[in-house]
C-alpha cells in the first residue's frame, strides 16, 4: 500500500512524503495569491517553518509570516493576526504548526471581513449564520504535529482571557480549502509532543466512538482511528524518522477530528478547563484524565469498547483496552495525576464548574453533574 494520496473528504487533501514542495500549487488551488503564514513562536525559527517559507518565496509568494500565537491561542493573539493580515493586504492565511498555529490561523482567515466580536460566532445554535461569508479569506493547512486534527476541522478553539475559558467558534467555512498532509514535517517533533498530540488524536476517537449521539459514520471512523494509534504512536514515538507510522498517526489525527462531530465528552470536558487556568498541553491533559474518565463512563461504555477491543486485537474486552491506555501513558511519559501538571485541589471547585458549562460535557455518556464531576476531578488528583 502507498501511503500517498489525493483526497477529497472532508476537504481537499494532499497526503505523502514530499507533498510540502506542492503548497504553490495548493495557494493557487485556494485562489491565494498573498498569502500569511500563521504559526506558533516555537515553530517559527525551526527549519521545517524556514523551508515552508522559502517554498512559497520561490514562487513569488512573498515569506510573510506571523508568529505572535500563544499554546492556547487568545484574543488578544487573534487582534494581532488580523492587524497583520489587513494592514498589510493578504488574501489568504496558510495555517502552519500544531493545534495552536492551525487554530489561530483559521480564525483570522474566518475574522479577516467581519465586522462582530468573534465571540459572536460561538458554536451555539446559529450562531453561525451571523457571519458574512464574503468575508471570509481562504486557508491552506500544514498540520506540523499528529494530533487535534484541526486542519480538517469547522471549529477553532479561542481562549478568552477575561474569563479564561476556551470558546469554540464554528463555521463550516472555517474548513481549509486545501490541506498538505507531509510525515517528513513531524520527525524532529520532540518526544513530549509526539506523545500528547498522539495521545490527543487517540482522546477524539475514543469520545466519539463512546458519545451516545447517532452517527455511524462517525462511529466507524473513530474506531479505524483508535486502531491506527494503537498500532503507530509508540513506533513514531521510539523512531521519530519511521514515515510509515508518523503518516498513519496524521491519518488518525484527522480521522478524530472528522469522527468527533458524534461528540466527545468528559475527556474534554475536564481538560478544556485545566488548559485554559493552567497553560497545559491540551493532548497530555488528555491522555492524564483518560483512565479515570473511562472508570467513571464504565457502566454506560463497557460493552462498546469490549467490540472497540477486539478490533484493536486486544484479549480481554473493556479490561484490554484500559490497560491498553495505562501501557501507552507509561511508555509515553504521561503524568499520572493532574497534581503532577500543577493543578490545585483549592480551584477544583471552579474547574467543576467550568467543565459542566464546557460544549464537550454534553455528549458523556454519563450524565455529568456537579457532584459526581467533582469527584472525578478528585480521582484525577
């Protein structure tokens, strides 16, 4: 099997080894002409960034590059990007980098010619539909990490600093036009990002596979998602230059993030606040709450993930596959309590709130209440 291939679902998308020297031919698929790349500041000096921009240099279109985006992008990181964008005529946004770079340069793509707050189009009912769709610029995405899947994603995820909540903001033209999936831009990812951003991807494919909600697309791709993690983080995260499974693992990302329409759940839930009050890595976050979380959803779940489990190829049904994740989280180096990141059990009580008011708690498949969210918060202690 070639792991190279043009797809059209959900958007146009270039995927192999190589395929970064075709982003020319992606702005101008996008009808971008001057375009801004958006990535993190950690991303911006490594010579991955270096190389996407003298590509598009070479083709005359321009090495314009805005790297003011914080690990949980803010407001503040979006007014900044869409001064850049405006003052200085761009007509389109290449997304570059991980969750926080892609995210970020969706939204100003998304914000370039509106004229409302951006929190205003909060993924709320629809909302949505107060956007000026003229006014949206087009994006190309480069994922540089294999994890939230964001480049084929409708959403981009905010911090609002006033509040310090993440807001997901939604509009299905915040989908980027094109999409460049390169494995030879994630082997010098370090080994900490390897393992969150895997993790994260195996995170959005089991909450969907578990959400109550009815999408059997949805359901199917999660599960195929959930084998290609367990099959290829632990070899990207040994061999960082092994293509084959750095490829697999940004097929799975992308296969999370498209699968988690169904829903996610408390997962998220939890981690969404955690990373909002304490800066921390979205996808370790993740993977640290994830056994205590399929503990709390056992009795809704277990049936499910035993059939999750035997897919997998693991003996010994729901048990497998727990043991499964507390193996993976060892290997990886993830912190096995939230003590461990910094959390504090003094806030525990604000984190409980601001999980049950988060999108994602909607869709546990165990109701989520304040008593029994807070005691889950304490199990992740």
């Amino acid at each position: 099997m070639t792991l190279r291939a043009d797809w059209s679902y959900p958007t146009a998308i270039r995927f192999g080894v190589g395929r970064i020297g075709e982003l020319p031919d992606a702005c101008a698929e996008a009808r971008i002409r001057k375009p801004l790349l958006v990535t993190d500041r950690g991303l911006a000096a490594l010579p991955v960034t270096q190389a996407a921009r003298d590509i598009l240099e070479s083709a005359g279109l321009g090495r314009a590059i805005f790297t003011d985006v914080d690990s949980n992008p803010s407001e503040a990181n979006l007014a900044a990007g869409l001064t850049r964008f405006r003052d200085s005529g761009h007509d389109g946004v290449v997304a570059f980098g991980g969750g926080s770079g892609l995210d970020l340069g969706k939204a100003v793509a998304f914000m370039a010619g509106q004229s409302r707050p951006v929190w205003d189009f909060e993924d709320v009912g629809d909302w949505w539909r107060r956007a000026d769709v003229d006014g949206i610029a087009p994006v190309v995405a480069v994922p540089t990490t294999a994890g939230t899947g964001s480049e084929v994603g409708r959403t981009s995820v905010i911090l609002n600093p006033e509040t310090r909540v993440k807001k997901i903001i939604f509009h299905p033209k915040v989908l980027p036009d094109v999409v460049i999936i390169d494995p030879e831009l994630t082997v010098d990812l370090p080994k900490p990002i390897t393992a969150g951003t895997g993790m994260d991807a195996f995170a959005h494919c089991l909450e969907a596979y578990c959400s109550p909600h009815y999408h059997p697309m949805g359901q199917g791709i999660a599960l195929e998602g959930m084998r290609l993690v367990h099959e290829h983080l632990q070899r990207a995260y040994a061999d960082g230059t092994d293509l084959e499974a750095r490829a697999n693992m940004m097929a799975a990302a992308m296969m999370g993030a498209v699968a988690f329409q169904k829903g996610l759940g408390a997962i998220h839930a939890l981690s969404h606040p955690v990373g909002a009050v304490y800066d921390t890595h979205h996808g370790t976050t993740n993977a640290c709450v994830m056994p205590y979380v399929l503990d709390f959803n056992r009795p809704a779940v277990e049936d499910r993930l035993t059939t999750a489990a035997a897919y997998l190829g693991l003996r010994g049904g729901y048990r497998a596959l727990y043991e499964r994740v507390m193996q993976l989280r060892e290997t990886l180096g993830i912190p096995q309590t939230l003590g461990e990141m910094g959390v504090e059990r003094g806030r525990l009580g604000e984190l409980t709130a601001m999980a049950l008011e988060d999108p994602s708690a909607g869709s546990n498949p165990v109701a989520m209440t304040e008593t029994n969210t807070r005691a889950l918060f304490e199990a992740c202690m």
